[in-house]
C-alpha cells in the first residue's frame, strides 16, 4: 500500500522498524520529497505514522509487512521494497527490544530472544543491505548501537552484550564496505527517554529521539561513520574502559 503522490524520480528511505520512536523522528527529518516505506509487523495499522510523514513533505509513504525475528524473510522483503519503490537511497535499522534482565538471568529462552532480536536479525539484515546496495553502487545504512555496548555492564549485560555484538559486526562491516559508494553510520546513543525505556530512572547525560534524530541526521549528511549521543560521552566512555573491574561491576544501568 502506498500513501501520497507517486513520484517516481523520489528517493526511497526504508525505516526498518516503522512505529520506533526515533526512527520517525528520523523518517519525518528525511521526508521531504522523499518516499518512505515504513516495516513493520501489523503493517496495515500504520494510518497515524503515514499521515504524519505526508504531513511532513513525503512524496508517498508505502508499508511492508516486516517480522525482524523472522530472519528467513527478510530477503523477499526486500525484494518487495526494491519492486515497489526502486532502489533503498537509506535504510534505517529501529527495532530491537530492551527485555527484562532480571528473567533473562534466569529465563534462558528469553535471554536468547533478546538476543536473537538485537544481534541475529540485525546481522542478517545488515548482510542484505550491504548487498544490494552495494550492487546500486550508492546507498547509506544507519545502524543503532548503544553505550551500553561499549563496555558491558552487571546491570543489563544481555542487552549490552547483544550490543556490544552489532557494534563489532556494524564496525567491520563499515570497513569493509568503504570504497564501494555505500556509507554505514554507527550511531551510539546514551539513556533515550522514550516510550522503550518508560517507568526508568534517566541516567546521567540522556537525551531524546528528537536529540538523536538531529546527530543522525547531521551525520548522514556530513558522511560520518560515527555518532554519539550527545557527544560528551564519547570522552566519557574512553575514561570508562579504565575503570577497575571491582568498580564497574557495581555501575547501574
């Protein structure tokens, strides 16, 4: 299903994840004639997302069905994007869960499902990607990782580790891809107070989907290959990897 005028000459965002908080606020920072598809499972619920993108410039907004977990169908779902709408100019990876890590310390299936969804589906998304837009010879893919990657903590080490797991394949993979017209953006934001992270206490140096927003946005543009959110914790975190093992394990979330 597509939304707005159809205009063909317009460039295709693929928002990977079509109800993330921050990845509408992406969507919506893009859309100006542009056309976006927005994945998602329950595609067709998707009526409040595609009137805020037209209203925001799009030149169409289209849907695809899109189950992250159901990494068998992700090449046909690309398949249908690229049939529909011509080739990806940028796809941006949304999804992911945080899960419970107080059950997952105990409930190994949904340890596994966290991970599965933060780290597997994101692989083999990445993998497609890369592919077909290196065919293209041009193409940009924002990729969300996390502080909490960067050096694991006790309090939520499942979701860390699932993190800290995209980051090294994110980086390689940026590596490998240089040269060949397709950009990855690594983006490694801090606490996002959002819908995902609701009833939390703030951790130091948070910020917004609509703060994340504007840094992946300027990065696309400037050609970056890293962001983060805010910038201070860049300094932040190399001062945190020296930190004695006694110390950090106490460190909250």
């Amino acid at each position: 299903m597509t939304a707005g005028a159809n205009n063909e000459d317009a460039e295709t965002v693929l928002l990977l994840g079509g109800r993330s908080e921050i990845g509408l606020e992406i969507a919506v920072r893009l859309a100006p004639g542009r056309r976006i598809v927005l994945a998602a499972r329950r595609s067709g619920e998707l009526e409040q997302q595609t009137k805020m993108l037209l209203d925001a410039g799009a030149a169409a907004v289209g849907v695809v069905e899109f189950d992250a977990d159901a990494t068998q169908s992700h090449g046909s779902v690309f398949a249908q994007v690229t049939a529909a709408h011509g080739p990806i100019s940028i796809a941006v990876l949304a999804f992911g869960i945080l899960g419970d890590q107080s059950r997952a310390e105990n409930d190994a299936a949904h340890a596994v499902a966290v991970v599965h969804t933060d780290y597997v589906a994101q692989v083999s998304i990445l993998t497609h990607l890369a592919e077909l837009m290196k065919r293209q010879g041009r193409g940009k893919i924002v990729v969300f990782s996390s502080v909490a990657g960067v050096r694991v903590r006790r309090a939520n080490y499942v979701y860390g580790s699932a993190k800290a797991g995209l980051d090294g394949f994110a980086s390689g993979l940026g590596d490998a891809l240089h040269g060949t017209g397709v950009q990855l953006l690594l983006v490694r934001p801090g606490f996002v107070i959002g819908k995902m992270t609701e009833g939390m206490t703030p951790a130091p140096m948070s910020s917004t989907p609509s703060q994340v927003a504007d840094a992946v946005v300027r990065g696309l543009k400037s050609g970056a290959t890293r962001v983060w959110v805010p910038r201070i914790l860049q300094p932040v975190f190399f001062v945190m990897r020296l930190l004695p093992q006694s110390i950090w394990r106490r460190m909250p979330r």
